[in-house]
C-alpha cells in the first residue's frame, strides 16, 4: 500500500475509502504508540484521532517529495501529544516536579523528528525478523534495559546463552540493517 498515494487522494479528491485505508492503518499504531509514551487510553484515543483529523485536514499540505508518509503522520501525533502535555502542565495536573523527560523537544529540527521516526521504524522492521530467541533477549536488553543475569533468570537460560543470542541478534540487525534501503 502506498501512504503518500493515498494522502495524495485524500487531498484531491477528499477521497473517503483512501481516508479509511490510512485510519484504519494508522489510528491503532498512533494509539499504541501514545499508550507506550504513557498516555492513558482516553488521552492515546483522542491524540490518534487527532492525527487522523489533521491528515484528512492538511493532506494538501502533504509534500512526499520531502518525507514519508509514515513520518509525516506520526509527526502529527508527536505534535499533538506536546500540546497535551502542555496543556495538562498549564492546567496544574502535573505537580511542581514532574517528570518530562520523554517529551520531545519542540526547537527540536522536524528533518531530526522525521529522520528518528524513520529509524526507529527500520530498526523494529529488522528485530521483527529475527528469530523468536533473539528479538526477546533484545526487547529485555535494549528496550526494557534488563541486566543479562535477570534476563537470564526470566528466561531460564545460562548466563552465557542470553550474551550469546545478543551478540547473534546484534550481528543479524546489523546485517538487516545494511540491506535495507
């Protein structure tokens, strides 16, 4: 499926099956991704329709020329969720210390955004390939920042084997990696 085709059709033509296409793709990964940044339900339902309101909105904006579709929408949803936090920080939800450190830089450059989203998405790609052993001692290692012997102890495995499947897992995102575009 091409995104930035259906984007295109949304703007030309206020097209509502090409519409539906990117909703149904998007608003469940938006949703997922919110609720990961820890965004209660509520809040990562009302940013992803947001985002969809806004592609349906802007889609004329939309230059593929110079992102990906992917990129430009999930954006979007960055955008909005700064708004939230500000919006909840203004109306005194968050207490004097709380913690913001997962949210995004807005001087931050949309080309770094962009270029992050993209990357990030490479990188799942590629894990998703790997072999049900590696992607797991990866997700507990990198992504849950699980020390080996814990991971270890999860997995009921020697020490030894969760190093291992890391360094083979690594090697193999590596190669991933390198063949793709």
């Amino acid at each position: 499926m091409e995104w930035s085709d259906l984007i295109g059709r949304v703007a030309s033509h206020g097209d509502r099956e090409a519409f539906r296409s990117l909703f149904e793709h998007f608003g469940p990964r938006i949703k997922r991704l919110m609720l990961k940044a820890g965004c209660s339900a509520d809040e990562a339902e009302e940013i992803a329709q947001g985002t969809l309101i806004a592609v349906w909105r802007k889609a004329g904006q939309f230059d593929p020329a110079s992102t990906g579709a992917a990129a430009w929408i999930f954006t979007i949803a960055r955008n909005l969720r700064i708004d939230s936090l500000r919006r909840h920080a203004r109306a005194g939800r968050f207490g004097e210390d709380a913690e913001l450190a997962n949210m995004p830089d807005a001087t931050e450059p949309a080309d770094v955004v962009i270029s992050r989203v993209e990357d990030t998405a490479r990188v799942k790609a590629a894990i998703d390939r790997l072999s049900d052993e590696q992607s797991k001692v990866i997700q507990l290692s990198f992504i849950e920042e699980r020390p080996h012997p814990e991971i270890a102890s999860l997995l009921g495995i020697p020490l030894g084997t969760v190093k291992s499947r890391i360094r083979l897992a690594m090697n193999r995102l590596r190669d991933l990696l390198d063949e793709a575009p």
